[in-house]
C-alpha cells in the first residue's frame, strides 16, 4: 500500500485540537493498516519522527430513518504522537493558533 492510500484524513474535533500542542495527531486510516504501517506513512507524508502510534477499530452503530434502517460505516482511527525533538505538523499546528 502507498502511504496515502492508508492516511485517509485527518479527525477534526475538540478533543483532537487538545492533543496538537503535545504533537499528538489522530488520522481515520485504512481498515487493514497496521501500526507499523501507520507510522512509516505518517513519517514519509509530514516528514516527522513518529514515537508512538495507537490504533481503535470503530463498528458502525445502527441507524433507523423512518422503515430503512441500517448501519453507519465502520472505520479505524490511529492516534499518532510524535518524538520531543521532532517538528510539529504543519497543517495541524495552523489550526491549533499557536
């Protein structure tokens, strides 16, 4: 797999913001990608050294809209912090407003 074929994008939320100033980043990856994956990928896209990488598998939760029911799609997320010494990202770092 090419590295942007197993980071999709990035998660965009208030609790994802809280992590950037600690150069923790979360990503929605390839349902098939591996840590080890995650983090060549992460270092080859951004250019960083990756420390640690942690990674969740979400199922879809079942919906219902009036008699079509069904689920929403299942997705992994991986949580990536960076070494001390290595540089920030720079998309992130624009939206945290340091």
């Amino acid at each position: 797999m090419d590295a942007y074929d197993i980071i999709l994008r990035p998660v965009l939320s208030e609790k994802t913001y809280d992590g950037i100033p600690n150069k923790r980043y979360t990503f929605i990856v390839a349902g098939k990608a591996n840590k080890i994956q995650v983090k060549e990928a992460v270092e080859s896209i951004f250019n960083v050294k990756v420390g640690n990488v942690n990674t969740v598998n979400y199922k879809g939760k079942f919906k219902r809209q009036g008699r079509s029911e069904g689920y929403t799609s299942k997705f992994k997320k991986a949580i990536v912090t960076l070494k001390e010494d290595s540089k920030g990202i720079e998309f992130f770092d624009s939206l945290s407003g340091r």
